[in-house]
C-alpha cells in the first residue's frame, strides 16, 4: 500500500493507493472517497466535504506513468494545493526486487571467479575482471538497499538514485555496443531479441530508480 499525508488548511488529507490498484482519499480521519482499479491512465475523484463551517470542493487526480509511478494532484475550491507521485509498489516488495537482484549478481560473480570453466573464459575477455568487480559492486549495494531501504531512501536518497543511474548509465552504453557490433555483423534481426531483453532490463532499473524518488518522498510526509 502506498500513502502520502499533508495537511490542507489545517485539515488532514490521504491518498491511499493499494497494490489491487484501489484508490482511497481520507479528510479528517474519514473516507470520502473511494474507486476500484481503472483500466485508464487517469482516474478522477471529485468530493465536497465541510471545513470550518464552509463547504470546500475538491479534485484529485491520479495519473499513472510509463516510469512505473502514480502521478497525484490535488485542487481546492479550483486551486491547486498539492502535486507528487506515489509509488505503484510498497517498500516490502521493492526490497524483493533489489534483493533477487543483488543476489543475482553476487551468485554471478561468485560462479565467475570459482568455477573453473566460467574463470577460464573470463580470463580471455580483456575487460571481464573489470566487469566481475563492477557486478560485485552493485549486488553489495542492492543488498544493502534491501536490507534497511527506509532508513536508506531517508537519509541517503541521493546515493541510491546515483548507483541506479550509474547502472542504466552502464546497461545503455553496453547496449549501444552491442546493437553496433550487430549491425557490422549483419544480425540484428536474427538476434533482436537479445536488444528486447537488453532494454526490458534498462526499464526495470529505470522503475526501481522512479519508485525510490516516490517512496522518500511518502516516507518523508508520513514522519513529518
């Protein structure tokens, strides 16, 4: 479940997202408004609720984005008083990901270095030792991002998105060589799904990167 609080003047306002994909606006401790998963990108809720004596018309509109996050907005009385984004996945389930993934890479690394076959080919490559080490790196990072990923995204957010960049930075760069070297051989088309699967992993950690942004900035409005 995703969540953010803020107040409005002075009165408490939630969105709540949940992993069903149903959305909820909480005033003052009580529901206002509620909505099932939408097929759409965007979904609306428009609501009136008395503050203060007065009545006070709201609007908040989720839009979900191609990056992985949920883009809210929310106006009063037609002025806009608040805009973010909410993570489309809880905390548990982005320490899986950056923990299947660690592993994955650490597992490589290590196979790499003790088997004998693998360290047979490895030695080969001009540029493998280098590429075990840069592995190694970033599996002890997505470890330890899985390890305590809320106390990380508060006090270290800057540090988290530089190793998820530093690694699209990697995998775009690496592609690009390897759709070059295709090309001058003459199989792309006979190897494109090896670029699908190249990008599809780019994306993954370009999600992982946008969903972090989101979840510091939840983190951040329910201490506050």
């Amino acid at each position: 479940m995703s969540e953010v609080c803020f107040n409005v003047s002075g009165h408490k306002i939630q969105l709540i997202l949940s992993l069903s994909g149903k959305e909820s606006i909480v005033h003052d401790n009580k529901t206002i408004s509620e909505k099932g998963s939408s097929l759409g990108p965007t979904s609306n809720h428009s609501f009136k609720v008395s503050e203060d004596g007065e009545m006070s018309s709201y609007e908040v509109v989720f839009k979900a984005k191609f990056s992985g996050v949920i883009e809210y907005s929310v106006k009063r009385n037609n002025v806009l008083v608040k805009k973010g984004t909410l993570s489309a996945l809880t905390p548990g389930v982005m320490r899986i990901f950056f923990f299947s993934i660690g592993l994955a890479l650490f597992l490589r690394t290590i196979s790499l270095i003790f088997i004998p076959q693998l360290r047979e080919i490895l030695s080969q490559q001009l540029l493998g030792y280098l590429d075990v080490g840069i592995d190694f790196l970033f599996s002890i990072a997505f470890l330890g991002f899985a390890i305590d990923l809320k106390r990380v995204l508060l006090r270290n957010l800057r540090f988290v998105t530089t190793v998820l960049w530093i690694r699209v930075g990697l995998m775009i760069f690496g592609s690009l060589s390897l759709i070059f070297s295709y090309l001058q051989k003459g199989i792309i088309l006979s190897d494109i799904w090896v670029i699908a699967l190249r990008l599809g992993f780019i994306w993954v950690f370009w999600f992982l990167l946008n969903n972090c942004e989101a979840l510091a900035q939840e983190f951040k409005s329910q201490s506050s």
